[in-house]
C-alpha cells in the first residue's frame, strides 16, 4: 500500500492508483484493499496508458469494484460530472482553483484556454460576481459534460461553454476580451502562448501560465520556467513580469508541474 498511495487520486467514488511499482497481482490485492478501507468507494481503477494529446482522455484497467468510468465530484461547494476515461481530470488541482478563483475581480471577463469539464471556470463563476467566463476545451466529450456542469451548477450565462482548438475560438471571437486567461495544459502552454496574448485586452492582464518542466536537484524548477517562458515572451516583443510561481506537484523523477502568474501591462498590436 505504501508504494500506491503516493499516487492515489479519488475523483467521486473512483480512486485512480498508478502501478508501476506492482505486478498484477499486487496491483489487484491493493485495490481491494482501497476498496475495503474506503467503504465509499466503488471502483478502483489504474492508468495504463498516458495521458493522450489533443482531447487529453487516457487508458483505464479496472482492478477491482463496478465497471463505471462517470463520476461526480464535488470541490469548493460545486458540483461536475465526469467521464474520467474521456476528459482530463485532476482533483491535485483544487488548490490551484481555488487560488485562481480568489485572484479575479468583480467585472472581469476570463478565458479558459483549455477548460476540460469547466471546473475552473464555474468555481470563479461561484466565487466572484459580475464575472464572465469564456470556457474553451477540443474534446466533445469535455464540453459536452461542461454544459451540464455550467447548468447543475447554476451558473448559465456567466460560464459560456466553446468547443474547438483554443487558438482558433480567439482568433474567431475572443481577440482582445479577457483581463485574464488561464493555460491548465502543460503540453502547450509555450506553443499557445501566442493565442493567450491575442485574447487579453490591448492594455494586458494576467497569464496564468502552467507548465511541466525537468529539473535536476540542484536546480530551482520554478526559476527554470522562468527562463523558458521569458524566451518566449520576450521574443514576442512583450512587456510582462512574473509576479508569482510555484510547484503544483510532482509528476515523476524531477519532474514537475508548475504555474506562473504573468503581468502583461501591454498586448503589441501584431497580436
């Protein structure tokens, strides 16, 4: 058990174990025993693939309980409903929602670049008033369970649900909207960079920039990030500082997940 818990996620009533450090057997006898321990719980599931690029669903193996992949999971006094098999979720990152959340401002208008099943976007609808929030994801199945959760969780007409690649939903209808996008995928948080720029206001705003990165002991991650966005940026020909970075989490061996919230004081007119 101690080789699983160290990455144990409960999504719902479904736990998700990595199993890397167990054979079949093992893997199998820890789930039950989750199950056991965990009297709520019921399934418990391992990845067996990674996490797939562009609508970022991923393998599951079911190791013991009922043969169920939908779920509903409750965070910061919302509620969403998931298909943990087609659409990404991590609840690793209620912390960072809740953050996010507490940093809008009444009246601000927000693009979600990479939204999922909305669970950033309808908590900063239920946190802060006056807000509108333009929530954008790839995966029809990620925006078709974001409807409903911008519907059971009442915020309709404050959360707008898109579907389609982020860069060519704010070239179509967000340029020069958004006091505040965020980037929640790592993979492309550089690559995309362009597009998040052409959504803030010509004034600027904020960039809430995440990003995976490997870096040795002796080497500070978020400073890293640090470098390798302000490549980016400033070949961009942007005016911008990082007024703060953490570590969200470890992803494996020196691996790890970090956000950096960018200032922007000003958009050039090329974007």
């Amino acid at each position: 058990m101690s080789k699983v818990y160290s990455a144990f996620d409960i999504v719902g009533d479904v736990a998700i174990i990595k199993t890397n450090q167990l054979n079949p057997e093992e893997a199998k006898a820890a789930a039950k025993k989750i199950l056991a321990i965990h009297k709520n719980m019921k399934a418990v599931y391992t990845q067996s693939g990674a996490i797939k690029s562009g609508f970022r669903d991923r393998e599951l193996k079911l190791l013991a309980g009922e043969e169920k992949s939908t779920v509903v999971h409750t965070e910061s006094g919302c509620t969403f409903r998931v298909d943990i098999a087609k659409c990404y979720f991590s609840p690793r990152l209620s912390c960072e929602r809740t953050r996010i959340a507490k940093l809008v401002q009444a009246g601000e208008v927000v693009v979600n670049m990479f939204a999922g099943v909305g669970c950033f976007s309808i908590i900063i609808a239920k946190t802060v008033p006056q807000v509108k929030v333009y929530s954008i994801d790839v995966n029809p199945s990620a925006f078709e369970f974001m409807v409903e959760n911008v519907r059971k969780n009442r915020v309709y007409g404050i959360v707008q649900p898109l579907v389609g690649d982020a860069k060519t939903v704010i070239e179509a209808q967000l340029m020069g909207l958004a006091d505040r996008v965020l980037m929640p995928l790592p993979e492309l948080a550089l690559q995309y960079l362009p597009s998040a720029l052409m959504a803030l206001k010509p004034r600027g705003g904020w960039i809430h920039f995440h990003y995976f990165l490997h870096a040795t002991p002796t080497e500070d991650p978020v400073e890293k990030t640090k470098e390798q966005a302000a490549a980016r940026l400033d070949s961009l020909g942007v005016k911008y500082v990082f007024d703060y970075g953490r570590v969200i989490r470890s992803t494996g061996p020196y691996w790890w997940h970090i956000v950096l919230d960018v200032k922007v004081s000003g958009v050039p007119s090329k974007f």
